[in-house]
C-alpha cells in the first residue's frame, strides 16, 4: 500500500506525546512531501533573512505511526527515490557555520537545478540529493527537529541518498518517524550551515527488525554500513563513533577489546558529517567485509 504525508503536516520537534494522524505497516511505500529547511519561504534573492518566520524552520513531514512498532525494535527506512523542484537556496549568515566569527553580511541565493545538475553562478555542481532530517520519537524528552541524537533527526549525512537504508532504534510504539529537509546537494561538512535546500517528495519502503535494534542510527549503503554519532564538539562525536565501532568490531569477529581497537585503526574510516548544527557529526563507516547486521542490532539488556 502507498500512503502520502502532505507537505503541510508537519512537526518541528520530535516527541513521544506527538499524536499521528496517518499509518502505515512494514512493508509499505510511503511518500513524504517536504518543505525546504527554511519553511519554503524564500522564494528569491529578494527575500531577507530577518523576515522569515524562525518557528517555521526545519520542519519535518510526519510523525508516521508504524504498526508493529515497539521500543527495542529497529525501522529500516529504505530511501527509494527523492523526487526534486527546479531550484534550491543556500543562505549564509553571521554567526553561523564552521566560520562563526566572521563579519559577514547575511545572504540569500537561490540555485537552478536543471535535470542532474544545479548551477552555483555560472558554476556546474552534480546534483545528489540526500534527505536531512529522519528520525524518530526520541527516548526522553522533545527534541528540536534541527538537532540529532540517537533518535536520528537533522543527521545532514550526505549518505542519505536513494538506494541507502537508514537503521533507527524504536523508543514509542509506532516509531513516529518524520522526514524532511531536502538537500539537491551537500558535500560532508556543510560548511556555511546551508546546503542547496529545496522541497520535494521523499519516497520511503519500511521494515520492521523485532527485538533489536541499534545504540546509534546506521545507515547502509553498498559496501559498508555508517555508525552515525554525535556529539557537542567534533571530538566527542569521533570519541563516540570510534567506541562503536570498536565494540560492533568485538562481536563481529570474536577479539578483545585491545584487538578491535587496533583493527578499528585499519579499517574504520571516521568521517564528517557536519559541524554546524547543535550536535556535531561524525560517522564510522566499516566495510561489509567486516561485519553483519546482527553485530550492529543488539537486545535491549
Ligand atoms: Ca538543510
Ligand atoms: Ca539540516
């Protein structure tokens, strides 16, 4: 069955206390319209900054109830296809970004996507579009849909393409899974706190993993599967990753901690995800060669 999230149902914070208003079961396709990171309100170069509304910011298509769905349980969420307009914005702004002290006046520019590509000026960039926020109700508490954590949410990992597979760690029954925040492209990092930002329709197949579920949200892409991790600072984020890995390493292969660890330094590559929104990311990538699903899930102890 195909079940379609409107654009204009939508939250800005992920909660267990969040009623959903639409089901769907393991197995189903569903088609999420999303409105761009900045609430689809600049629609040109004219528009300013200080005259958007900043509680219409980052918001996320959802929350979906997924029957079945208890906390210990994993949701795949199976990116199919994230369908595109024909343009995008990027904004910068002082005091935000990897660059935050920098005197820089607030700017808007609107990009063209014309088919495979999105023009930057006169600048030809590959379009490859990747979804921001997925996430699910979180354990404690309401959290921000612009921040992450183990529930996932404004992941901004660039891996979140179509064909990847997102493994997120049920809280609530039901899951309450949203999406949003498209980006047309972003580079790991993004850097200016912006990417090509833009709405569209994200096409989604779930499945449901009983008893087990992940301590960080992975994602799967062809040969290896990413421990994504966060962090206030960009150390604790590598300090949290790298952790991971090393113990999905010791059950994977049957060796102590010590050996992981020197393992994890032979075939973990650590990577940015992005240093500009409230928690830092960085992944863990380990290659398929390595390790199985079943040594990421774990039972609840
Ligand atoms: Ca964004
Ligand atoms: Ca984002």
């Amino acid at each position: 069955m195909i079940t379609r999230l409107p654009r204009d149902y939508v939250i800005y914070s992920f909660s267990k206390l969040h009623q959903a208003k639409y089901t769907a079961v393991p197995g189903d396709i569903v088609v999420f319209e999303t409105v761009d990171a900045l609430g689809g309100q600049i629609v040109d170069e004219a528009t300013t900054l200080d005259s958007i509304d900043w509680n219409r910011v980052n918001p996320a298509t959802g929350p979906l109830y997924v029957e079945g769905a208890k906390p210990g349980d994993t949701l795949i969420v199976e990116i199919e296809d994230i369908r595109i307009s024909d343009r995008a914005v990027i904004v910068v702004a002082p005091g935000f970004g990897a660059l935050p002290d920098r005197k820089i006046k607030p700017m808007v520019k609107m990009l063209k996507v014309e088919g495979r590509r999105v023009l930057f000026n006169d600048v030809e960039i590959e379009a490859r579009p990747m979804v921001g926020v997925i996430g699910v109700a979180p354990e404690d508490g309401e959290l921000p849909t612009g921040t992450s954590g183990h529930h996932g949410g404004n992941m901004d990992v660039a891996l979140l393409t179509a064909g990847s597979r997102v493994y997120l760690p049920v809280f609530t029954e039901g899951a309450l899974l949203a999406i949003g925040d498209i980006h047309v492209v972003q580079a790991d990092g993004e850097i200016c706190v912006a990417a090509a930002e833009a709405s569209g329709e994200v096409i989604v197949k779930l499945e449901l993993v009983k008893g087990k579920r992940p301590r960080y949200p992975v994602i799967e892409t062809g040969d290896r599967y990413s421990i994504i991790a966060f962090g206030r600072d960009l150390d604790e984020a590598a300090y949290r990753a790298s952790e991971e890995a090393v113990l999905i390493l010791m059950r994977a292969l049957s060796v102590s901690f010590e050996e992981a660890y020197m393992l994890s330094s032979l075939v973990v590559d650590l990577r940015i995800n992005q240093v500009v929104d409230p928690m830092k990311g960085v992944r863990a990538e380990i290659p398929k060669n390595y390790v199985k699903l079943e040594h990421i899930l774990t039972q609840l102890s």
